[in-house]
C-alpha cells in the first residue's frame, strides 16, 4: 500500500498527533509513505508565514527528510490537464494545487490521506482518498 500525506495531514500528525499520529507510525512500519513535491512547498510557505520561520523551516526539514518525496512530472501534469477538465466539463472546480497532488496520488497508485473537503467529496475520477484526522 501506498500512502500519500497531503500537508493538512502532515501539520496534524507533527503538532497534534493522536489517531493522525498512530496511523501515521503504523503505516510507516507496513507500507509506503510519500508526499507530493507540492505538499513540500505549502509546507515551507507556511513555516515562512509563520510567527517563527527559523523553527519551523527547520521542523520541515526534518519531517521531509523521513517522507519519500514524489515528483510532478509529464505524467502528472498529463493527467492533471484530465482530470482539470473532466471536473470543469461537470461543474466541480479544485484549487490547481489540489489537482496536481491528486494527479501525484492517481499516478503513483496511492491513497491519498488528507482533510481537505475538496478532494474528500469522490468526484475526482481514479482517487482513492481517506481521512485519517
């Protein structure tokens, strides 16, 4: 199994931890745990904005360097222009970020584990999503 955190999931686990925590230690032991190279920025974004950059760009690192981190290449964008477009021709719109890690998730054979109530609604065709908060 693969597991692909999107960042809400790894802001969750790293600062409050609890079940997000537990399901996160357990999936590191028995499968695959990734992240999106996009999730790696709005991570350091927000350390940026942050009211202590310093600690927490620091914090980013460390958590980055125990996460296998995936790319966004000519697959991804591929099938980020379809899905953009499925979801646009039946009304639904995403943030392009969003899309662009389900793309990574699609094209990786993951799960993706996020709270994000845009991509936890099922209308993004091929993504196999949970929550773990």
């Amino acid at each position: 199994m693969i597991w692909l955190l999107d960042t809400n999931t790894i802001i969750y686990a790293q600062h409050v931890g609890g079940a997000a925590r537990e399901r996160l230690d357990e999936a590191s032991r028995r499968d695959r745990v990734v992240t999106s190279i996009l999730v790696a920025a709005e991570l350091f974004y927000g350390a940026e904005r942050s009211g202590r950059p310093e600690a927490n760009r620091m914090k980013v690192e460390q958590t980055l360097a125990t996460l296998e981190i995936l790319p966004v290449d000519m697959n991804t964008v591929r099938r980020f222009g379809m899905l953009k477009q499925v979801l646009v021709a039946r009304g639904r719109t995403k943030a392009d970020v969003d899309l662009h890690i389900a793309a990574t998730a699609i094209e990786a054979g993951a799960t993706l584990v996020t709270n994000d109530r845009a991509l936890l609604t099922g209308d993004v065709p091929g993504l196999a999503v949970e929550n773990w908060l």
